[in-house]
DNA sequence: CCAAATGGCGCC
DNA sequence: AAAGGGCGCCATTTGG
C-alpha cells in the first residue's frame, strides 16, 4: 500500500512526481507548536503511490533533497491546513514551500455561509471521495504515552491523510468554477506561503514596558473597584443587618469556597447571619460583592436609583454624568480588559524559541474575507499609543505601518459611481467632511471637527443600515430627528443609496453577495421560520456589508500579495500583521525609505485594480514601534 | 465537574 | 422586544 521514501526509493519517487500533476502531503509531528515539535513523518502521495518518509530515522539531509526536488518540480502541492505543513517542512528543510492547494480553505471560499465551522480533512473524505476516516490513529502521535515506535497500524493510517486528497480538490475545483470562484481561489492558494512566512516571523514586543502597562492597570483597577464598592454599599444601606440580609437575598452572590468541609461551600447567607457587627458587615461585602458579575451589577445598580436592564457601555452611557458609580464602573471595566486580556496572560504567547509572537492568521477566519487572528489576537490591540509602541522591530530594523485611507468609503463611492463622493474625493475632500456638507448645508473649509465626528457617525450607521432607532440612540436625539438626517444624507449620495438598495434587493433575490473579486457569502432563506422580515434586513445588511468589506478584503490581500511576491529586498522587508486596511511590517533601516514606499506602491497598486473612479491613498508611519 | 452559552468589550 | 458589519478573548453563569 505505502513504501517508505529513503534513499533506495528516491529516485522511485522522482519519476513517480514526474508523472503526476499532483503532490499530496501531510506532516505528523509531536504537537501543534511547528517551532518546538518533533517531526515524525512525511507522507506524500504521487502517481497514485503513497510514499511515507520517517523523519527521526532517514535525517535532515535527504529530507531537504526532496523538498528541493518537490519546489523544483513546479507541480501542485495539496495539503489540508497547509500552513501547518509548511511550517514543518520550512524547519526542517529550511525551504518554503509554494504553489500550494489547500483544501481546507478552499472549502472555506466555496462553502462561504453555508459552513457552520472548519471542515476537517474526514468531513470532506467523507463529502467528496465517500470515505470514512478512522480518527483515534492519528491522535497517537500526540498520545503521553507515544514512545517514538510507529506501529505499521500508524503508518497505514497515515497513508490516510493524503489519498483523498486529491479527489477532494477535484471536487472543489469543479465546484469553484461552476460558481466562477477560481479568481477568488488563485488569491487565496497564492497568499498561503505568505500567511504562512509572516506567521513563522512572528513580532517582537517590549515584555517589560507590557509590565509596566499591567501594573498600572492593577493599580486603578483597584481604586475603582474600591469606590465603586463603597458607593454600593452606602447606597444600598449595607450597614444594617436587616438590609444586609435582604441585599443578599437580591444579589446573587456567589458562595465562598469553604476549606474542605463537609459541602465544601458556605451559604452565603449562612455567613452573613453569624455577623452582627455593622464594619463586620460590610467588609462582608467588600469582600464578597463581585463587580465583575453582570447579575449583581444590575441588582446594585438598579437599588442605587439606576434603572437599567442591562450594564453594557451603551446603556450605561447616558448615566455617566449623573451617577458617579457608572462612570466608575465603565472605567473600572476598561482597566479590568487591560488586565485581562492585554495583561500577563498577553505576553504567555511570546514563544520561549524565538522570544516573538506567532500569532494564528486565518485567511478565512470571516464571512466577509477579512483575516482573523488568534492566539493571541494581533487584530484587536488597544489603539492607545502605550500598547502600540509596545510592538518593536528586530535590531537594526525598524517598523512600517500603512494603511488605506477610508478603504471602505472610496470602495462604495467608487462600486456604486455615486459623483457627489467622486468628486469630494476628487478635491481632496473625505466622506466625512462631505457627509457634513451635506448635513450642515456648509463648504468644506467651513465643516468643523464636531460636525466632522457627527456625520463621521452617520456614515458609519447609514452605510451597514442602522435603523433609526439605533442611529436615535448613539446619537441621543429623537427617532424623527434621527430619520430626517438619515434622509438628508441619502439624498446627498442619491447613486450611493440607489445601488445600496440594488445590491440589497439582488442579495435577498440570490442568496448570495459576491465582492468585486468575486468572493461569495452565502445566505440561507428557507430555515427562516419566524420573523420573515427581520431576517431579510439582516439578509440585505450582512449583504451589501459583504460587497463593501469583502472588497476591501480582497484588496488588502492583493496588496499582501504583492508585497510579498515582488519584494526587492529579501529578508529586509517582512510583513508581520494584516490589520484589515493595514500592512505592518518590519523593514531594514538601511533601506526603510525605500521599503516603505514599495509597500505603499503595492497597496496603490491593489488598490488601483479594484477603484477605477476614485484614487487609492494610502498614509503610515515609519519608527521604532507600531503607530498610529 | 467541565463545556457551552452569555454579556461585555478590545479592534477595523 | 430588538433594532449597524466583521472578529476573538475574558469572566461569569448556566446546563448537562
């Protein structure tokens, strides 16, 4: 069934890629962490023959000879989470593979909306080639226990994990041309090895400035908290046991972790009934109110004279200047995230090998097209310049941020040829300054930054198709008052608003948006049991959202593709994030004037192939860290 | 007891 | 009653 690839069979295995337009691969390893694992196998499938290639027991050397020869032979290479192969191979072969097939992601593009998750390589075995894969088998690797002996039993199976694979692209292909999604594919099997290489970069950051960061949060964290404690209890009337009883009974608070008696836990009234003392009392609940819980927030904040149903920012907004608890509170939880997410815990994803950060970025990890980016989330750090300088290059490099200019604006002017955005665009002038024109009946010079910040607002909220009942709530007027802007602006930007509504119509009729590239979500119609018309208008949202931030999508990583594919200085240049419309990279210092404009050239450049009426701009910096 | 759901909030 | 698109992570709560 298999024959292991040594150096009797190489040239076996050379003639049998030869005449095979195909490569199929996988790696199994020790664990997920590419950069610390040990690498047990390689299987590859050619010519319908499966080749298994034993890592600890044939050596680096023949292994980088067939990865050379696989690189040089040009052909195909289909891999299911190529990344992670990639990665693999790259370590121990120090050679990163090209021209690759995924399988996993392209399921992800062809299946856009109907998916409910990742498909795994047994549920598309099982979908196209109507195999089943036994699971357990492969799970030995990563076994405690797992001595290093592979059993033939393991061996077989991992013929497995590449057989199929190349029925499985067969499929997809022909699935993706039926729905002309082959434009779409190319730039995603292209922008593979790129994901991959900019994930083994990883980014560097300044742990002990991070530090400084946690500890100051800490320290307000603490204060808030504090006061806010102090002011529930004063304003509950805590101090009498009565009360106190009754505050109890309300909050639900949680019981306290008893030391091993009996049930293991106190009743938290129980506690309480044994104190009589009124300080007793409450240091009971100093330290027994739990702020961070949204059900006794509500109860506390609701007995303080503060009526509302749920504590999230928005609602606690219009209480800010009234109730200094709820000021306290929205500045005790933007503290709390500081610790929480950007804390200690931050910095457990720097890589005890490297000292960088290797962040997941998943090219499909959106409906829209956008990347995600995980362990940890590069995508979502604070935007305040204390996190951000937080992000420095390598020595002797320095790091380029770039970003598109109101990517997504220029895209809905440009797609729906609206000329009034046109020709503010044209002048100079953005859509949010334009937008206020047309609100304030003003000249562009005349717009202040209030009004600028008003209709940056309403843009924003027109645009996904706030109703305006929410565009009346983030902007505290009345809902007619709300819909009389709104209405103003549609008839400012009548071409912008007709195709908006066009697109919408078109995706409610198709169950399906496609971005300029072609990238299709779908959407499903006919599990919509209840709420018909609700459903529909998020339909008609998540739709024209699709066409406007896929676009956008589709644009940034062309422009990734570019840098990376006509990159004129090597190792001087590396990309490290993708942040939506921006680039981050790390580049030389020797050549940092011209590394930046390259990468502003090629993001132009993206950009000019999908905008033919309006100018792609782009603006960043250059420096010792990551800014604004 | 742990896994999934929920509420909340960081970013573009 | 809810009422803007796209995410991931945290602490708490809920449910099996």
């Amino acid at each position: 069934m298999y024959k292991f690839l040594n150096r009797d069979t190489f040239t076996e295995f050379i003639d049998d890629t030869m005449a095979t337009e195909f490569i199929s691969l996988d790696a199994e390893t020790s664990s997920l962490d590419t950069l610390s694992c040990k690498f047990y196998l390689f299987q590859v499938m050619v010519n319908k023959q499966v080749y298994i290639f034993n890592a600890e027991e044939e050596g680096q050397e023949l292994f980088t000879k067939i990865i050379d020869f696989i690189q040089s032979s040009g052909k195909t290479i289909i891999a299911h989470n190529a990344k992670f192969d990639l990665k693999v191979i790259y370590r121990f072969s120090n050679i990163l593979l090209t021209n690759v097939f995924d399988t996993m992601i392209v399921e992800a593009v062809v299946n856009n909306g109907n998916r409910v998750k990742w498909a795994s390589l047994a549920e598309l075995a099982e979908a196209y080639a109507l195999v089943l894969l036994s699971k357990e088998e492969r799970q030995e690797f990563y076994a405690e226990d797992f001595d290093g002996v592979i059993t033939n039993e393991m061996y077989t199976y991992a013929c497995q994990d590449v057989m199929y694979l190349e029925t499985i692209r067969n499929c997809q292909m022909e699935r993706a041309e039926e729905l002309k999604l082959t434009r779409v594919i190319d730039l995603e099997m292209k922008l593979v090895p790129v994901i991959t290489s900019m994930e083994i970069t990883g980014v560097l950051i300044d742990e002990k400035k991070w530090r400084q960061l946690e500890i100051i949060a800490r320290e307000e964290s603490e204060k808030c908290k504090n006061t806010l404690i102090d002011f529930f209890i004063e304003k509950v009337r805590i101090g009498d046991a009565d009360s106190a009883l009754e505050v109890v009974d309300t909050v639900k608070i949680k019981d306290i972790n008893g030391k091993k008696n009996a049930t293991g836990r106190v009743s938290v009234r129980k506690a309480l009934e044994l104190i009589t003392d009124k300080d007793a009392i409450i240091d009971f609940f100093r330290t027994n109110l739990n702020v961070n819980s949204g059900s006794q927030l509500l109860v506390l904040l609701n007995r303080s004279g503060i009526p509302v149903k749920a504590t999230n920012e928005k609602v606690l907004k219009k209480y800010r200047s009234k109730h200094v608890a709820v000021d306290m509170l929205l500045t005790y939880r933007e503290w709390g995230k500081k610790i929480s997410t950007y804390g200690l815990t931050f910095l457990e994803s720097v890589h005890p090998k490297t000292g960088r950060i290797h962040s997941d970025f998943n090219q499909m990890g959106t409906q829209s097209g956008r990347f995600s980016s995980s362990k940890p989330n590069l995508q979502n750090i604070p935007a305040e310049k204390a996190y951000r300088e937080c992000f420095i290059a390598r020595k002797g490099y320095k790091i380029v941020a770039i970003d598109y200019s109101q990517q997504e604006y220029r895209l809905a002017g440009d797609i729906s040829k609206d000329a009034v955005i046109i020709e503010s665009y044209k002048n100079k002038v953005d859509m949010h300054t334009s937008t206020a024109c047309i609100l304030y009946n003003l000249k562009p010079e005349e717009v202040v930054k209030e009004q600028r910040n008003h209709a940056k607002t309403m843009n924003f909220a027109i645009l996904y198709g706030t109703s305006d009942y929410g565009l009346a709530k983030t902007l505290g007027v009345t809902e007619n008052e709300a819909n009389a802007m709104k209405m103003k602006i549609i008839n400012g930007y009548p071409r912008l608003f007709k195709h908006k509504e066009m697109m919408e119509e078109f995706v409610v009729n198709a169950k399906k948006s496609r971005t300029l590239l072609g990238r299709i979500r779908f959407f499903k119609t006919e599990d919509v049991y209840f709420d018909y018309e609700k459903a529909m208008a998020q339909i008609r949202r998540e739709g024209y959202n699709h066409l406007i931030q896929g676009t956008a999508a589709d644009m940034t990583k062309l422009a990734m593709l570019y840098v990376y594919n006509e990159n004129p200085y090597g190792d001087k240049l590396r990309m490290l994030m993708p942040e939506h419309d921006e680039i981050v990279a790390e580049v030389k210092e020797d050549i940092l004037d011209e590394g930046y404009g390259f990468i502003c050239d090629m993001m132009i450049k993206a950009g000019d192939f999908f905008m033919k009426n309006i100018e792609t701009v782009v603006e960043g910096t250059k420096g010792d860290c990551w800014t604004k």
